[in-house]
C-alpha cells in the first residue's frame, strides 16, 4: 500500500468509486480508496439504481445527464457490463401543480436540448399497455430514463479507476484521520498509514463516524427504505420487449420493470429512522425485516395504476438504509473549517448523479474549483446550529415527502425555529411571517391585523403579493426598517 497520495478516498461504494475513477481519468494516477468491507457494502448494493435527467436545479439535470451518458462510455472503456436498460420514463400528473411542474421541466429541457417532451394519452398506451391513465392531466416521457445495475457501475468504476494507476484497498478500515500542520493528513489503517494532501470522505452510511476522526460533526442520519419485485407477470413475459419506468409522484410510490416482474417502492408517511446514535461498524450487506404493512398505501396506489399487479405475488422484499442530509441534498466540497478535507455525503438519487459528483469533486479538487456553481450542496449551508433534533425533524419530513413538490420561495416548517434573536418575539407580535436563514428565524413580511400568518405555496401569485406590495409602497412613500441583521 502506498504510503503517499495526493488524495485518499475513504468509502468503496459508487460515490467514492466515482470520484477516485474521475481522479485517476483528470491525471491523479496518485490516488488511493480505502473500504472498509466489500465493494458496494452499505447501500450501493441494494439500491432500486433508477436514472434520469431532469432536476428542478438546472446544473444538477446537467450533471445528471452526464452521468447518464457516462455508463455507456464506462462500458466500452473497461469492459464491465453496467446493467444499463434505458426503455424510458412516463412522468404522470394528477394534480394542477403537478402539471404545472411538468411543463416547466418540459421548457426547460428544449431550453438546454435535453429528451424530454410531453406525449397523448393513446401513446403512452402504446408505450406501456399495463398503465390506467384514468384521472391523469398531463404525461411527458424521457427516452433515456430507465435503470441500471448497482454492482457493474461501481466495478466499472473501479475498473477505470484501476486502469490509471488508482488503488483500492478493500478490507481497510480508516481507524483515525490526523491532521498536519503543512495542511495535509495522515491515514490511519490497520494495514499502515498514508500521508496524503486531500482527505475524501465519501464514507455513505458511515460519513458520521469517518467525519467525526477529523472533529466534524455532519447532520446525518439513516431511515429504513423499502421496494418489492413481484413475481412473473404475463402481460410482460409475452411483451417482447422492456417496459419504461412509471414516475406517478402524487402516488407517492416508483415503478419499473424487474426481470419479468415490475419493482415498486414508495416513500412512506410512517417513516422509520435507523441508526441514530451511529451506524454499526459491522454492518455491511445486511438487510432488515420485512415491513410492507408501512408501505400498504403507496403499493394500494401503485396497483390501481398498474391493475396487472394486484395478481402477482411478491418474489422479494428489499428493506435497507438510506442515508439523509437535512433537506436530502449531499453534503459536497470542501469543509470551511478544515483543510484539504472534502465531503459527499448524504446522497439520495446516487445512481442519477454519481458520475457528475465524481466529475465535479475531481474539478474542484484539482484544479480549484468545480465547472458548475453547485450553492445548493455547499458545505457551508449547515453549521452547528444544525443538530441531531433539527436534523431529525428535518429527515422525517423529507423522507415522508419525498415526492412533494419543492415550490419556488418555499420555507417547510420541520425542526423551527432552531435559533432565534432577541427581536424575535417582538417582530411575531407585529405579523411577522418567517423564513429559515443558516438556522435563524428572520422575518419575510409582516400581515397585518386579521390576516392569515402563513405563507401558502405554489406556481402562481401566493398570499404574501398583498403584504409585500403593502410594505413596498410604504418604503417608498413614508419610511420604514428594514431587518437585515442576519
């Protein structure tokens, strides 16, 4: 084992697969990941592995079609098959809002020439025969969404990554990171230490424990996510060919096809946390107990979507961890208070984006800075004002929302207020409706006396145009102060 790097890679699963291959790929042949297990141990191996394109981030759908277009190339540079089905996705709305998310989404993709565009009702038959489009407004299809294998991406990874002259030490445990006066770090492993420049943390369910080596503290914590493969079903064996994937978001449940069979999971109201004070350190590629009761609606949903379904049996259930940041977006760059020390952690949709997380962490950490402005996965955007309360109240709303539309200006309530100033209640008093600003409560407008205190949320005009106009003309005509001190 090599004991000098320029970066050491701690945690062997498709994130830190990914970034020590774009290393290796941008001529960091000086590279090194350390796992603690096998490859993939955690929760690489048991992903559903669903891709596709569009984010409401413009970069992200960016980096997302990157990582899209990376598998095939994967493929061909290494050898190692990545499972890649790409049959589509059928994008399904029910509600008004949802429609409306669609159509922008649907802009935004001519906008920057990506696939993907609205189609009738008699084509998404044609599509996937097994669907009731019965109550849905609107359906827009991506020709490239579909799935891909868990276990070839990350060995194709690897591959790659070992191809230019990489190691990747399984079996290793990182049992302390140190840092150095100069900067730099010192690696601790039972097998011997590397000095290194950079130190990665892309530990997955283990980046609360890797962290808290280097005296950092990452609002994390694990739930319990689950999906079921049914059986054979004989409307697909005789298809002939693959179905694409259902996105139904206000059904709160996803569906694609598996084998013969179709793989539906959901992200359930009764959530459940896992792993709060740590996760086990020989916990690996283990799974927990069947809980299907949990996820009855979601699948009651799911089945009167695809009625072919409800006759099917369960071939198998997989229940495991996930791993959650407080507003389910990674933790990624380099940590303010630290130096030459980079995280990727927290990530939710890892096979959509592990290869532009692996691209952009090897820009930054090469040349200094990434190639796309990623503010909203800045390090920065928690502090320890974020603690284990807060970070739980914020996991649970995420997880038992997940398919929830993100509205523009939106301000969700769980874990408030965490840090308030002096001013605080004087300002509620006055109608102050609030805003979260790096764990401060500070004022957005003011509603005056018999006015709802609430801000509503949506695509069109919202309660506060009223107040915030009133306020406006205030200013501009008499005079008023303005809170700024945050």
């Amino acid at each position: 084992m090599r004991t000098h790097a320029q970066a050491v890679v701690i945690g062997g699963g498709l994130i830190g697969c990914s970034i020590l291959y774009h290393l290796a790929k941008f001529g960091w042949t000086d590279v090194v990941l350390l796992e603690r297990s096998e490859l993939t141990s955690g929760s690489t191996w048991h992903a559903a592995a669903n891709i596709h394109g569009l984010h409401d981030s413009t970069n992200i759908s960016r980096l997302q079609h990157y990582t899209m277009a990376l598998y095939k190339e994967l493929e061909a540079e290494t050898g190692q098959g990545c499972g890649i089905f790409q049959p589509g996705s059928l994008y399904l709305a029910q509600t008004e809002a949802r429609e409306h998310q669609l159509r922008l989404q649907e802009a935004k993709a001519r906008r920057y020439k990506m696939n993907f565009y609205e189609v009738g009702r008699d084509e998404a038959e044609r599509l996937h025969p097994l669907v009731d489009f019965g109550g849905i407004r609107c359906i827009m299809y991506e020709p490239e969404g579909g799935n891909v294998d868990p276990s070839g991406v990350t060995a194709a990874y690897a591959a790659g990554a070992r191809q230019r002259g990489a190691q990747i030490h399984r079996f290793t445990p990182v049992t302390a990171t140190e840092a150095q006066a100069d900067g730099s770090w010192i690696v601790r492993t039972p097998k011997g230490d590397i000095r290194t420049q950079w130190v990665v943390n892309a530990a997955g369910l283990w980046g609360r424990e890797v962290a808290a080596m280097a005296g950092l503290q990452l609002p994390l914590i694990p739930t319990e996510h689950q999906y079921f493969v049914t059986e054979t079903i004989p409307e697909i064996a005789s298809m002939g060919r693959r179905l694409p994937s259902v996105a139904d978001r206000d059904g709160e449940y996803y569906l694609r096809q598996e084998g013969l069979g179709l793989l539906i999971g959901a992200y359930e109201r009764n959530m459940k946390f896992w792993a709060e004070e740590g996760t086990p350190l020989d916990f690996g590629h283990e799974l927990f107990p069947d809980d299907l009761d949990r996820i009855e609606e979601n699948m009651m949903r799911a089945v009167q979507r695809v009625p072919a379904a409800a006759t099917a049996g369960v071939k198998k259930v997989i229940n495991g961890p996930m791993i959650w940041s407080p507003d389910s977006a990674v933790l990624f760059g380099p940590v303010p208070e630290l130096s030459n020390y980079f995280c990727c952690n927290g990530i939710i949709p890892g096979f959509s984006q592990s290869g532009g997380m692996g691209k952009l962490a090897a820009e930054w950490l090469i040349e200094g800075e990434p190639s796309l402005d990623m503010f909203g996965w800045d390090m920065a955007r928690f502090g320890h004002w974020a603690g284990k309360s807060f970070t739980k109240a914020r996991v649970q709303d995420q997880y038992s929302h997940r398919f929830k539309i993100h509205f523009p200006n939106e301000e969700r309530a769980a874990g408030r207020p965490v840090r308030t100033r002096p001013v605080y209640d004087m300002q509620k008093e006055m109608g102050a409706v609030f805003g979260l600003n790096f764990g401060w409560e500070h004022p957005l407008w003011f509603a005056a006396a018999g006015e709802p205190r609430e801000e509503t949320v949506g695509f069109t005009r919202q309660n506060w145009w009223g107040p915030v106009g009133r306020e406006a003309r205030m200013l501009r005509e008499h005079a008023g102060i303005i809170d700024i001190s945050n």
